[in-house]
C-alpha cells in the first residue's frame, strides 16, 4: 500500500499479509511433484542431454510456482489505518475494499486448534450498510489486530476522538 492510497491525514497502524502457514500446503506439494519428476525423469532411458535439459526444466518450473505462491501471498495484505480498514489483494491487477472504522458494527475472532497453535486465525467484520460480513482469513495473532481494531473504535467515539491511539 501506497501512502498515495491514503485519505488526507490517514496513518498506517497496522499492516500484515496473511499467514505464513498458507504457503506450506502449496509449496511442499510443488516441492513433492518436482522430487517425483525429477525421480521419474532420472529412471526413464533417456539421452543424457535431454534428461538433463528436462530435469532443469522441472527445476526452473518449481521454483517459478513456488514465486507465484510468494507472490500471491504477499499481494493480499490487510492494513488498519486510523480511519478504516483496509482489504488488499491482487498481483497484477489490485482489488481494494475497505471499512470505516466509525462504520464497524461487529467484529468476531476464530481460531481453530491449528490456529491457536501456529498464531492464526479469521476475524469477521460487519458493518453499517453493507450486505455480508468481510472476513480476513489467515491473520497472524488476530487477537492483536482485533484489540487495535477496538482501541480505534472506541478513540473514534471519544469527545473529539480523532482516532489517535
């Protein structure tokens, strides 16, 4: 996020991506298909040249979806200012939403047994006017960024709040 995506006067509090614990499930699969391949291509009776031509090709493919995992994961970023917050996702083309604080009605925590074991879990928030709730998923120590959420909230709604931690 750049600070040109900022309201007048907004200030960045928080900003995390998701989890970390995303990217193992896909990346240890990629790294288990790209063993077995090379695996595969090292047993089958193929010209030295080739074999080697093609077991690079195997590399280079893994480490090529492995980046586009990172780079996925690092494109979704959740960001709290002290005016809204804010959704972000996308590589190449961005996709945006965002809540005003002043607008949050609900804000509701889970964490399942991985969760609370890794340091992650969902938070879910509804607000005035909006159909639905927005859930973050995958959040790094969501009882953090809930309690920011809240002292927000609640510096908002004091006299002369300007939503100054």
């Amino acid at each position: 996020m750049n600070a040109s995506d900022l309201l007048p006067g907004e200030r960045i509090l928080v900003r995390s991506c998701r989890h970390w614990v995303v990217l193992l499930r896909p990346i240890a699969t990629t790294i288990v298909a790209a063993v077995v391949l090379l695996v595969v291509l090292t047993l089958l009776p193929l010209a030295g040249e080739l074999r080697l031509f093609l077991m690079l090709g195997v590399a280079l493919a893994g480490i090529l979806i492995i980046n586009l995992y990172y780079w996925g994961w690092r494109a979704h970023e959740y960001v709290l200012t002290d005016q809204r917050v804010i959704l972000n996702e996308g590589i190449v083309s961005k996709f945006s939403r965002s809540i005003a604080i002043d607008r949050i009605q609900d804000l509701t925590t889970f964490q399942g047994l991985w969760g609370r074991t890794w340091g992650f879990g969902d938070i879910e928030l509804e607000s005035a006017g909006r159909e639905g709730a927005e859930m973050l998923s995958t959040v790094p120590r969501p009882q953090q960024l809930r309690n920011a959420i809240f002292a927000q909230i609640e510096a908002r709604r004091r006299p002369g709040g300007l939503g100054t931690p």
